[in-house]
C-alpha cells in the first residue's frame, strides 16, 4: 500500500519513471564527453575540420532534424491521447512517430551511402570519424527507440496493460533521441 | 524410511518432479573409465609428454621435433584422439552438478557456479591441441612459426587451470555447507579437492621462466598439475559413482515403500 | 531441526535467532547456520575477485591502460621486455583466480532466478559470461605470456601477439553486449522487483559501450583505437560505474532477499538488525 501511494507523489515529479530519467541523464552526461572531445579536436585542427564539414549536405541535416522534431511531437501528443483514453489515437500517433523515424533512418543510411561513395569514409579523416561515430551511435539509440516504441503499442493495443507510466516513460526516451540529434545536427552541420 | 530432512529438503526444492530423473547417468558415469583410458593412451602416445619437452629448446629443435618422420603420426594421432575425447570430462562435472543439486544448501548457488566452470578446462585444452595439431600440420614451416605454435600450445595446456581450481574450490565448500547427517559427499572429498586446487595453483604461474619447478616441464607446471588433475579424475570418478549409485538405491527404495503403502 | 532445510515461509524464523555477543561469534554463527551465508559468500567472492584482478592487470602486469596500436615494432619489442617478469606473475595471478568469475555469474543468474521470468534468463546469462572468459581474458593472457616468453623472438611475431591481446581484451564484445541485454530484459520485466528499472536502464549503458568500441578493430590510432580517450578511457568510467553499482545492488538484493517468489520486501527505513 506504501508503496503505491509513494508511486503516486513521484509520478507528480516527473512523467514517466523516474529511472528512466537517470538513464537520460546518465547517456546525455556520455554525449556530453563525446562531444566534448569532438570540440577539444576540432580547436586543433579547425581547416581539417572545416574541409570535413563543407562536404556534409545541410539540407539532408535540417530535413532529418525536422523529421524527427515531427516525431517528438506525434509522440507527445499519443501521450496526452493515452492520458484522456483516447487509445486509437494514441495508436495512430506511434505510428507517426515510427514513419517518422524510418524516414529520417531511410534518409541517414542515404546519406552515409553518398559520402562513402564520395570518399568521406569513417576512417579518411578525423572530422568524418567523429561524423560516423556521432551519427552512428545516435542511429543504436534510435533503432533502440523502435523497440521502445514498439513497448507502447504493445501497451495501447490491450485494454488490459496500457499504462500510462510506462506510455510516458518510452516517450521520455524518444525525446531524449532527439534531443541528441539536435545537438549532434548543431555540432556536426551547423557550427563551422 | 529415508531421512526426514533430506526429503524435505528434495521437495522443497524440486516440487514438480520427485523423484529425480535419472535414466541415463549409469551411461554417462561409465564413460569415465573408457574415457580415462583413452585419455592416458594418448598421453603415453605423445612423444611430447614422456618425458615434457624442454621450453629452453631452440626454435630449429623444436621444428626437428615435428618434422621427425617417426614422432609425426604419433603427434597427429594422439592429438586428433585428444580432440575427440577431450570434451568427455563435461558430462561428468555435469553429474557432479546434479549431485551439488541435491545438497542441502538454502540456493542452487553452488550448482550455478559448478555450471559455468565445467566447459572452461576443456575448452583451453582444446585450444592448446588444436596448436598442437597445427605445428604438427606443416613441419616445413619456419621453425620460429612452429616454435610460436609449439609455445602457444604448452603455455595454454599448463594453464587451463582457472576452472579447475574453481570447480575444487566450489565442490569443496559446497561440501562443507551440505548439513545433512549423510551428506552426499563426505568432509574428506571436500578436503582433498582443496588439496587439488593448491596443486594446480602454480601452474599459473609458468610464464616465469623457461627452466626449474614452474617451467612446463618443470615439477610443479607438469608432473604435480597432471598428476592432481589425473587422481583427481579418478577420486571423483570413484566417488560420483557412490553418490549415483546410493541415490538410486534410495530412489528404489522410496518407490518400492510408496507402492508397499 | 536443521536450520539450513526450513521451507520457505519460515525463513525468518532462522534469521531471528543470531546470538548477540561479540563480532567474532556472530560472524562463526552466520557462517554457520545464516540462511543466507551461500550469498553472502558468493558476494564476498566477487568483491574479492575485483579487488585482485584490477590491481594484478594495472599494477602487476601493467597491460591495461593499454599501449598505443600506432607503436612501431622495436617500441612493442620492448614493453614486453620491461614486463618479462610483471607478465607472468600479474597474469599467474589472474589465471589462480579467474574461476572466480564462476561464483559471480552464478550470482547474478540467482538474482534472474528470483526474478517472476522464466529461468531461461539466468541459464542464458551464465552460459555466455562463463564462455567469456576465454576469448574476452585468457586467451590474449596466453598471448601476452608467450610474448614475454622468449625476448629473442621475431619481432614480427612478437608485433602479432601484441595486437592479438589488446585486441581481444577490448574487442571481445558480443558476450558482453548480449549478456547485459538479457540482465536487461530481465530487470524490466520482472514483477518481484528485485532491482529497481534504473538499474535495468544501466545495463543497456554498458551494452552500448561495447558498441563504442567496436571501432577499435578499425582505428589504429585517435580515439577510437583500442587505447583511444572514447574506446578505452570514457568506455572505463562506464564500465566502472556499472561494476561499482551492480556490486552494491547485489548486495542489496541479498539484504531483502526473502526466499520466496513473490515481490521482494524493500529493506525497512530503519536500520535492519537482520542480515
């Protein structure tokens, strides 16, 4: 009995388990160190890097980022559907948000394609191996995120699980992907 | 009427099958003497091993060595036998599992820890032989490739004994902690397996030098490791096969009393 | 009568009578007859193991941190000369104790066991840690003996043994990313709730550092080689956060532990007498 009324307050803290928010906060502090030896290495060897970024195409970058932006958003609205009980809804939006996600996959894998086939390959230069390294991790986290997502409609689809904790605390995780993306799409196209 | 506590103990812990199946372990506990007499044949077969060679060997003795017309098929034939049968000490450590199992221990703990030690001893001897076989496949090779191989092989044959000295640690006091007036083992195994586990200590420690005591041919890396490790088999063979053969007796027993009531 | 064979409900009747008295004897009594000594001592065996194994690899043998992929052969020829001894005693060492390693897979697969899943979980998790050690520690262990071997050796040879080792020890990554993936799944599913879901969440962590590194079979320098400040050094403060935490959750998981199979108790507010 203790114990659920202590659920209860703590679900007034944070959406979601508030495990899961460790785990944001946990990979966000090792994104962090990455991208801060990505910003020590840059400071070394600025043209180097600057070479590396002119190849990049920006508006691949800005299309995905959008892309995905879209999925957060779809996500959070299954959030508030599931919330009023509006389940089918709730369903339609997962399923935005994993076209999204397949769309910004189907466009990275694309693009990766198109710089090897150019030469920019993981190892021809120190920018492209922090490019691949930053992208290719962000894209473990994103295929994680099909399974996450996968969790929720799992959770819709039966009146006898939907839990909206559990609903919150995949959405969390999807925010989370793309938070990162932002600030690898920051870091990596933008900034030169 | 078969002690109250080790029943209790039984069904506490296996609820959905008693008795214990247990068709096929006479099968499994006779392989071990085949299995040791093939092992010991292949052993004498291996001109390598009577008497060791010598680590202080040069790179063209030891190519000499495998490319000796006579010694060659020895080494492939004792080496292809060892590969065949080396695996066969698993089923018995696995049977030892089984009799952990029935230990009185409040968790199946010491059974889990025997578990993920029974493939380690085999699976390093088999790469120490599949060396073994390699240096013995082109005896035209540059002989410090093959002394490379014939290196390779010795170190990880003298070394294999983490898991060894793990699953004598573990059986011993799991043998220690079985408190049960007839215990499935008695207390001097469990002494003995630790007296096992200091022997085959110091064959770690064989990288040391290439002559005395811890060399691979030395006392301790090979005559005393081999040795624990050859009455080792045989102690536990003897005395596994006690404990298999009681149980079943005992597993008689109860079912002839059930039909008698 | 024996206190080692009460069934399950009456577990707490054992734990009520530890004598009071000296340190000494308390520890002889729960040694003896503590329901829960069997998991205690195999705790006791993984602090054990860690407290040898880092001091023996980084201080003894000094082969982690590792040196750099990038070293020509003369530099490699003579980080094994300086280790001809350190090698063999620190990795002796090693090798003495690696079935250690046995106990605490076997604890943790006693931690999926209380779990409400199936027992495939902890079956699955103790075959593919116990088959780790050899590719992911003993055999480049071996390497590294044979290399210190014979410092005549050819340089050539020697330059493959090196790459061998330090390859393998942070290249060996299948069983662990699979391994956690399955503690993983465990934790999040289970209903008994033996350990909280942020420790769940922690093992997807060290999943993914095996994903980190898997650029090392690549690089031969920067940082992702297998010394690289990602691949080795950030990929270390992971995988020791997630040592240092899964250590300490063992041990709570032994303090709740009830013997039952349903949810377990959390430790109460108070300080608990019983263990």
């Amino acid at each position: 009995m203790t114990d659920l009324t202590d659920k209860n307050k703590r679900a007034t803290f944070v959406p979601g388990q508030p495990d899961m928010w460790a785990f944001v906060l946990f990979e966000t502090l090792v994104f962090t160190a990455y991208f801060g030896f990505y910003l020590f290495y840059r400071a070394k060897s600025p043209e180097l890097f600057l070479h590396g970024q002119a190849q990049l195409d920006l508006r691949i970058g800005v299309f995905n980022t959008l892309v995905l932006l879209l999925s957060s958003w779809s996500v959070a609205r299954c959030v508030q559907s599931a919330r009023v009980g509006a389940f089918r809804a709730a369903l339609r939006d997962v399923y935005i948000t994993a076209a999204c996600a397949a769309i910004f996959l189907f466009f990275k894998v694309f693009e990766w394609a198109r710089l090897v086939r150019n030469g920019n390959g993981i190892d021809s230069s120190d920018f492209f191996t922090y490019y691949f390294f930053l992208t290719g991790i962000h894209f473990v986290h994103l295929l994680i995120g099909f399974v996450v997502l996968g969790v929720v409609v799992y959770q819709l689809r039966s009146a006898a699980r939907r839990s909206q904790e559990l609903v919150e605390t995949c959405a969390t995780y999807w925010h989370t992907v793309d938070f990162l993306w932002v600030l690898i799409f920051a870091l990596l196209y933008v900034v030169r | 009427m078969a002690d109250i506590g080790e029943n209790v103990a039984e069904g506490s812990r296996s609820p959905r099958n008693s008795p214990r199946r247990i068709d096929g372990e006479l099968i499994l506990l006779w392989t071990l003497p085949a299995a040791v007499i093939i092992w010991a044949s292949a052993f004498f077969l291996f001109p390598g091993f009577m008497p060791p060679m010598s680590p202080t060997m040069s790179a063209d003795q030891v190519a000499a060595f495998y490319r000796d017309a006579a010694a060659l098929p020895e080494i492939r034939y004792s080496m292809i036998v060892f590969n065949w049968f080396g695996v066969c000490l698993v089923p018995i450590l696995t049977l030892i599992v089984m009799q952990i199992r029935r230990m009185a221990h409040r968790t199946p703990i010491f059974s889990y820890a025997m578990l993920g030690c029974v493939a380690g001893g085999p699976a390093l001897f088999l790469v120490a032989n599949v060396c073994w076989l390699l240096a013995a496949f082109r005896p035209e090779r540059s002989p410090e490739l093959t002394q490379l191989l014939n290196d390779f092989a010795w170190i990880t044959f003298t070394i294999l004994v983490p898991f060894l000295i793990a699953q004598s640690v573990i059986l011993a006091v799991a043998i220690y902690f079985d408190d049960q007036p007839r215990p499935i083992f008695s207390r001097w195994v469990a002494h003995f397996n630790l007296l096992v586990a200091a022997a085959l200590t110091p064959a770690a420690f064989v990288g040391l030098s290439l002559s005395g005591p811890l060399a691979w041919d030395g006392v301790l890396s090979f005559w005393v490791k081999n040795v624990a490790i050859g009455v080792w088999v045989v102690v536990m063979g003897v005395v596994l096969g006690q404990a298999v053969y009681r149980e079943r007796a005992e597993i008689q027993r109860r079912g002839a009393e059930l039909d008698g009531a | 009568m024996s206190t080692v064979v009460t069934p399950p409900e009456s577990g707490s009747n054992a734990e009520a009578t530890p004598p009071s008295g000296p340190t000494h004897r308390r520890i002889a009594w729960h040694l003896r007859h503590g329901p829960k000594r069997e998991l205690w001592l195999a705790w006791s065996t993984l602090v054990v193991f860690y407290n040898l194994f880092f001091p023996m690899v980084f201080v003894v043998a000094q082969v982690q941190p590792p040196p750099a992929p990038a070293w020509d052969l003369a530099t490699q020829v003579h980080y094994f000369h300086e280790r001809h001894l350190g090698i063999p005693i620190g990795l002796g060492f090693i090798f003495a104790i690696t079935g250690m390693t046995a106990v605490n897979n076997a604890l943790i697969a006693y931690s999926m066991r209380r779990m409400s899943i199936s027992r495939a979980f902890g079956y699955s998790y103790l075959l593919i840690y116990s088959l780790s050690a050899l590719p992911g520690l003993l055999l480049l262990c071996i390497a590294l003996i044979v290399a210190t071997l014979r410092p005549e050796r050819d340089p050539k040879v020697l330059g493959w043994l090196y790459d061998f080792a330090f390859l393998s020890f942070d290249g060996t990554m299948g069983v662990f990313l699979i391994g956690s993936l399955i503690w993983m799944v465990a934790i999040l599913i289970d209903k008994n709730r033996v350990f909280p879901k942020w420790f769940g969440y922690l093992n997807l962590c060290n999943a993914l550092t095996e994903v980190v590194v898997a650029p090392c079979w690549i690089f031969g320098r920067g940082v992702l080689a297998w010394n690289g400040q990602i691949a080795w050094w950030l990929d270390m403060v992971v995988f020791g956060v997630y040592q240092v935490t899964f250590i300490v959750m063992l041990f709570q998981m032994i303090r709740r532990e009830d013997f039952g199979t349903g949810p377990m108790p959390d430790l109460p507010r108070k300080r608990a007498t019983a263990s």
